[in-house]
C-alpha cells in the first residue's frame, strides 16, 4: 500500500506523539529486597545522575526525526566487503567477527556461531512506511549465514530487535535466545520458546561458552505502554581463551567500570559509537565517538570494534562523522588501528 506524502505526515506525527506520551507511564518505585535497578512496575538507571530529557523537548525531536528519516533521509556510501558467507561457514573454530552492520555482529568462538542484536530488515521502525531506513544493507545475506547457535540481545528498540529477523532466525537456525528481563513474554508472543532471560550479572552457558548479562545504562519501549517494563543490558561472552564484551546501548557512567573488574580483561570490545546529537537527547543512553574509548578503557579490552554507525540514520550528527572523530580521539591517545577497529561493512577479522 502506498501512502501519499500529505496523509503520511499528519500520521507519522501522531504515531510519535504516542509513542511520547505512553512514556509518561512510569514503573513505580523501587521493589524492596530487589536489586537497585528493579521496579515494581518494570526496570531503572542505577546512576543517580540520569534523568530524561524534559517532554517537549523528546516531543520536538522524534516527531522532527520521523518526518525527516521519511521524507528528507540522510545518505551516505561507505566501503562494503563482498561476503559470501563461505569463510564464515567454513571457519574451523577459530575466534573471528564479522560486522553485519548496525549492532548486527557474526561472532565465532570456539566453534559456537553467536549474533548479536540481529537486524536484516530495511527500516528500524514499529511501522513499515516511516522511520530510519538502512543507508547501508546488511553486507552478509541471511541465506549465507554458518548455522546460528546463539543470538543475545541487548534491548527492545527497533533497531537492535527486530520482529522479521528474530522469527526468521527461529524458523531458519532454532538458536538459543539469550534476553534481559521481561523480554520473554515478548518472544513466547512470537512462538519462539527457546528463550532464556537474564538479570544483569546472571550467565549462562550454552555449547560451553559463558554468556554473561552485564549492565548498560539506556532505557526499553517497542509501544506506549510499555516504557522500561523489559530490562536494557550489555552481554560478555567468554570461551576457551577469549572474552568479548558487546555494551549493546549505554551512555557512559561509572558502573561500567565493574564489567572489567568482574569479567575482564577482554580480548574484543563491541562498543556503539553513533547516535549522540544532540546530546540533550542522546547523551543519557548513547555514548560519542570519545566516550566509546572511555567505555574501552574501563572495561579493559585488548581491542574494540566500533558499531552503532553508518547503517541506520538515528540522530542528528552527519553519517561520516563518527569513525572520523573516533579516530581523531584515538591517535590523540596514542590507539592505532591495531587496537581500534572500524570495520568495514561485512568485514571479517580474526580476534
């Protein structure tokens, strides 16, 4: 069904103005003999310094957003590498990643194929008429995917879980499905049982890796009602001999600190680097280009792999400008290409 640009845009303004107002919903207040972070209702930031940014202001942004990823989309070309998938599949066990795109990585260890925050759909969006669509397809085609063990997911948005994806996953693959609190309802709603949920700092072991629930400081809501009902976590994976550390969504905070005190040091660091302006906005639940390497100091990696860019148009910051500044920040401190990646899309690279 085609939908004209008149009627588009009265709609796509309404379609943000509830999404808006259903976050005033709150989760109530802390559940007594419960971690920090639980709720009655749902799930909180533990640092005492977060608060959202004020509803007028949240209201201006995504209704300006939906009608510009609509009608006025930014556009961008980066380098793509041809990926057939046949390496992928052919991969031994050795300790490699490949970066789909977005938060979208292949990772491989120790024979266990794993994805992470798995997105082949064309718009991160509730609706398929409106919102971001990619700037970047994902540079390895489902249908040339290994066999997908394990999928982790960090939290409910739409550009990190996706309906078509998951249940395409589950039909193609039956892999385990490692998700924070609350998100299990949400897949059983999908028929997809093999579900495990997690509170930050509960692990699993599945094919004898370890996959650790770590906290983020970011927030949850797919619809209007449903504001931080589903907890908002990052993951560590740990094999044989390596560890990586997916941060999934956060802003930057102390608490990050403890990741690496309790689980460090990691071979692999997987940190978002893109959708910080304006940071009135963005800045409580994302972090730039220079906090990614804060993140990537605290928690003690060896290397980092920069995701969250260049595929889907989330913010207001040009396309191209945060690999740039991340490689600006990092020769100012003395990080090489060695230590920090920027991937091209469908880039494999042993860790």
């Amino acid at each position: 069904m085609t939908v004209s640009r008149p009627s588009a845009r009265p709609a796509l303004a309404l379609v943000a103005l509830t999404l808006i107002l259903g976050g005033c919903t709150g989760v109530g207040g802390p559940k007594p003999g419960a971690p920090a972070h639980h709720r009655e209702r749902g799930f909180a930031n533990t640092n005492p310094a977060y608060a959202r940014p004020p509803f007028w202001t949240r209201m201006q942004f995504f209704v300006t957003r939906m009608l510009e990823t609509t009608f006025a989309p930014k556009t961008a070309s980066f380098p793509v590498v041809a990926n057939d998938g046949r390496a992928l599949r052919g991969n031994p066990g050795g300790p490699a990643v490949t970066w789909v795109g977005h938060a979208t990585l292949l990772v491989q260890l120790d024979g266990v194929n794993v994805l992470t925050d798995p997105q082949w759909s064309a718009r991160a969006s509730p609706v398929g008429f409106a919102g971001p669509r990619r700037v970047t397809p994902p540079a390895l085609a489902f249908e040339d995917l290994p066999p997908v063990h394990v999928v982790v997911i960090s939290h409910d948005h739409y550009d990190h879980l996706d309906v078509a994806t998951v249940r395409r996953l589950a039909g193609a693959h039956r892999p385990r499905f490692l998700v924070p609190l609350g998100m299990k309802a949400w897949f059983a709603d999908l028929g997809i049982a093999d579900v495990d949920e997690l509170d930050w700092w509960e692990a699993r072991s599945v094919r004898g890796i370890t996959f650790t629930c770590v906290p983020a400081q970011h927030f949850a809501q797919r619809a209007p009602w449903d504001l931080n009902r589903r907890l908002w976590a990052g993951w560590a994976v740990a094999g044989r001999a390596r560890r990586l550390y997916f941060a999934g969504d956060t802003a930057y905070y102390d608490g990050l600190k403890e990741i690496g005190v309790r689980l460090g040091p990691f071979d692999l660091a997987a940190i978002p680097i893109g959708a910080y302006l304006p940071p009135v906005i963005m800045k409580g639940g994302h972090t730039d280009p220079r906090e990614a390497l804060d993140v990537f100091s605290d928690v003690g990696a060896r290397a980092m792999i920069a995701i969250h860019w260049g595929t889907f148009d989330l913010a207001d910051e040009p396309l191209t400008e945060p690999p740039r500044l991340l490689e600006e920040h990092a020769r100012s401190r003395g990080l090489g290409p060695d230590r920090v990646w920027i991937l091209k899309h469908g880039e494999t690279r042993a860790w």
